[in-house]
DNA sequence: CGTTGATCCTGGGCGC
DNA sequence: TGCGCCCAGGATCAAC
C-alpha cells in the first residue's frame, strides 16, 4: 500500500473530483454515499497500516485493497493497454493504465480528465467515506486496533516486546494480527521470519529476547526492501501507474516451495499456519530451539 | 480477554 | 474441452 500511496500522490494531490461513481454497493461503506465528493479538491494522501487515507477538503477517503485490490489512475492522453497480461520479463514498462471492466467498482472521475478507479476482482476490499469533523477518523482506526506502525517512532523495541509478552499464539500468527505491527501480510510475514531464522510455528511463549529483537529488526528489513522494490506482484498488484513490483525477485521463502533455501539450499517447505499458507526452510528456521 | 476457524468473493491452475 | 477441486497479497465475527 506504501507502494500504491506513492505512485498516487503526486498525481492526485491538487486534483479536484468532478464525479464519483460506485457500481459495487459492497465495496462502499459511507453514510452519505460518494456524491457528497464531488467538488472537493485532494489535500493529501496518508497511509496507515494496510488503509489509504485520501484527505479532501471535506472528508477522509479511506482504501483498503484487501487481496486483489487495484486503485490505478487513467489518463485519457495516455493509451490503454490491450490487455491484463504479465508484462514480458524483458519488456520495456511503457504506459500500462487497463480501462475499467466488470471488476472495476469505484470510479472517481477528476475534473482535467483523468480518472482514478478501483478495481477488485474478489472483492474483499472496502472505500470508507468519513466526515473530517468530529472524531471519525480517530474512531476509524481505535476501532480497528491497529499496532506499531513501522517507520515511525511508535515502532520501538520495548513497546514490541511488550506487545509479544503474555501471548501463547503462534509467530507467525501474530505478525498476520494487525494489532501487533501494522501493515505486516502474508508475504512480509513469512520473509521476516526466514530472516529471523524463526520457525513459524513455534509459540510466542517459547522465542528468546535475541529471536523477538532480530524479529523486530528484520520486519523492517522486508517491508523497506519491499517498498525500495516498488512491491510484490504474484497475480494481482500493480501501482497506482499499473506497473508490478520487483519484490518477487528477491524473496526468500514466500512462494518458493520445494525450490532451495537461498541461503542453505534445504527445499523449501510449505504449511499451513492460522489457514495461511507459510512457508520456510527447515533448516534456517529449526522448530525446537 | 485470547485464540481459532468459518466466511466473504472470483478466477487460475491442476488432475482426471 | 470440461468438470471438480484446491489455492490465492485479508479482515471480521462467532464460538470456545
């Protein structure tokens, strides 16, 4: 989502919205529908956690992209792509924009022509509307909770450890539970814990002081790396320009089942952790300590 | 309260 | 080519 942010905010800070549109009632969840957008100028774009926060003169536009979310600008000076295909590995990133289909939900039309739009095949993601007065955006994110937030100085080692004490879940578990450290999914989940040389599977109650601070340091490891790399495309990520991530090329475990650990050269291995698929090295991650 | 599992969706890939 | 099954970057809610 950092990725997603970055690509949208120069482009949409300034933009005034002429009209919004949502063909998937799902998607939306707003009080007042969209409608009331229209005419507002975009004043910034913030991220917390996994959720886009869109400020405009009036309101928070919050964007959560769930699986297979997209939230992408079309510019009509530019040409549509033909096609949802995987650009070739050698092929030169051009312009990638893909006009709106059966799976675009949300259009908000700009007033130069442009158009940012969301795009969700499984519809798992949600558009929040807020009002910017009174408390909605504070109750938004008390409501859900969300932990240490990397990057910023409320990501310190004694609240981490504090956070870690007193549960008896698995690792891997709790890094998938936003309320530990925001923003941490599946992929960075996984590639954290490979670096930690931490088993995923093992209980919170059995790591030692020297795991849990490796841990801490090396969630920000991935998620930077993963950032530097403008994201992880498997199927479904793109930009706010349409382009895949690099990320892929350089994971460790994620996706790499029976391939050879980087590191060792063990295969892989895949299991089943909180109904997540995990994957890690047997060897650089040992479950007894 | 902490933990676990079901559930919401659509589409791709695989075995038969 | 088609069918059934399993899998997928996530969060929420019910049940224990």
């Amino acid at each position: 989502m950092e990725t997603v942010r970055r690509s949208l905010e120069s482009r949409l800070v300034g933009a005034r919205i002429s009209n919004c549109c949502v063909t998937e009632k799902k998607i939306l969840r707003s009080t007042r529908g969209v409608d009331i957008l229209e005419g507002q100028t975009v004043l910034s774009l913030d991220r917390r956690g996994k959720y886009l926060i869109v400020e405009t003169d009036r309101h928070h536009v919050i964007v959560h992209l769930g699986m297979t979310g997209q939230l992408t600008i079309r510019d009509p000076n530019r040409p549509d792509s033909q096609s949802f295909d995987r650009h070739p590995v050698t092929g030169l990133e051009t312009a990638v924009q893909h006009p709106p289909d059966r799976h675009t939900h949300f259009h908000v039309c700009l007033s130069d022509g442009r158009s940012l739009l969301f795009r969700d095949t499984r519809k798992f993601g949600r558009v929040f509307v807020l009002e910017k007065d009174g408390h909605s955006l504070l109750d938004f994110f008390a409501a859900r909770k969300l932990g240490l937030e990397p990057f910023s100085p409320s990501y310190q080692l004694p609240a981490f450890l504090a956070l870690l004490r007193k549960r008896t879940l698995r690792i891997k578990s709790l890094l998938l539970n936003q309320s530990f450290v925001a923003g941490v999914g599946n992929i960075y989940a996984d590639e954290a814990l490979f670096e930690a040389g931490i088993h995923p599977a093992r209980r919170t109650t059995t790591l030692r002081r020297s795991e849990k601070i490796l841990l801490f340091e090396k969630v920000l490891v991935v998620l930077e790396r993963g950032i530097r790399n403008k994201g992880t495309t498997f199927r479904d990520f793109i930009d706010g320009d349409g382009r895949e991530g690099d990320n892929r090329d350089e994971l460790f475990v994620y996706g790499r089942a029976g391939e050879p650990c980087l590191r060792c050269g063990t295969a892989i291995r895949k299991i089943v952790v909180s109904q997540r698929g995990t994957h890690f090295c047997p060897t650089c991650q040992p479950r007894k300590r």
